[in-house]
C-alpha cells in the first residue's frame, strides 16, 4: 500500500471508531476462510461487523482517536470487530463461534462504552441478556404489579355488585 491507501484507512478507520462505542480485538488465527464467512454473517446478524486490520493502521487511528489501553492489544494478527450500540451481542456471537471452532477467534480486548476490557470481561458480557431481552424481562417486571393491582380491583368491583344484588333480593322479598 502507498502512504495515499494508508492514510484513507486510518481516516476510515478513525470516522468508524468514532461512531462505533463498543468494539472488539480478536485473534483470528486458524480460522478457515469458510469459518470466517460464518462468522462474518453471524455479526453482520447481530448489527455488528468483522474487519481485518494491520496493526500500525489501527494504532494511527487509536491514536487519531483518543483510544487508550488498546494498544496493548495489537500484536500479531488483529481482526476489529465493531459491535454497534449492543456490546452483548456480539460478544455472544464470539463466545458461540468459540464453542464450534475450538476457542477461536481469541478475544484480546475491547472498549465498552469507552471503558477498556480484557477477553475475561468480553466473555462476561457474553453471559448477560441482549437488551431486547432485558427491555423484555423490565416490561414484565413492571407489568406483574399492574395486572395484580387490576385483580385486586376486579374483586372488589364483583364483591360489591354480590352486596349490591342480595340487598336488591332482601328488599324484593319484603
């Protein structure tokens, strides 16, 4: 590449970085070109992306950035994963890839809503619900109150109209 190619990536790279507040570093080493394909479509799914990037690009555009503690990060091959507004996720679909192709890709770190995260991190992440799931789960939270209260209301209203009836039955007897 000439310095033109590169210094397009590193803006590239840079406009990216800037939009995307969860990302991930990962080691895609022994992965096969039709694995990677997968893998590629399974993030794509999830409203994430797979790129592979050299390591002296990325840290121009850390740098360009303002990222800190990622660095650290980029040795030997690096693939960038742009996880978008849903850290979860995509760190679901590295931990369910990893299941089927014996831990790979190896995570190496990531930020998480500008906060720096080692793979230990990304894998907890991981076990959390999707924020579907938890939007979900609150809305049932707060729907369970709701509908006792709406019982509650019920019985009454079916208790008074029981009054209501036999007072209405004892005054037409007498």
């Amino acid at each position: 590449m000439n310095k033109t190619q590169k210094r397009d990536i590193v803006a590239t790279l840079t406009t990216r970085l800037d939009a995307s507040p969860n990302l991930y570093l990962a080691d895609f080493t022994g992965i096969s070109v039709k694995s990677m394909t997968v893998l590629r479509r399974k993030f794509r799914d999830q409203g994430a992306e797979f790129m592979v990037v050299k390591n002296t690009l990325l840290a121009r555009a850390f740098e360009d950035v303002s990222v800190a503690g990622l660095t650290d990060f980029l040795s030997g091959p690096t693939g960038l994963i742009f996880a978008g507004e849903d850290p979860v996720g995509a760190a679901k679909v590295i931990r369910d890839f990893q299941k089927d192709e014996a831990d790979r890709p190896a995570v190496k770190g990531g930020l998480v809503d500008g906060q720096t995260v080692g793979p230990e991190e990304v894998l907890k992440l991981a076990a959390l619900p999707s924020k579907p799931e938890l939007l979900s789960q609150m809305a049932g939270a707060l729907q369970a109150p709701l509908s006792g209260f709406v019982g509650a209301l019920d019985a009454l209203l079916y208790q008074f109209v029981g009054v209501v009836e036999a007072l209405r039955e004892k005054q037409s007897e007498a």
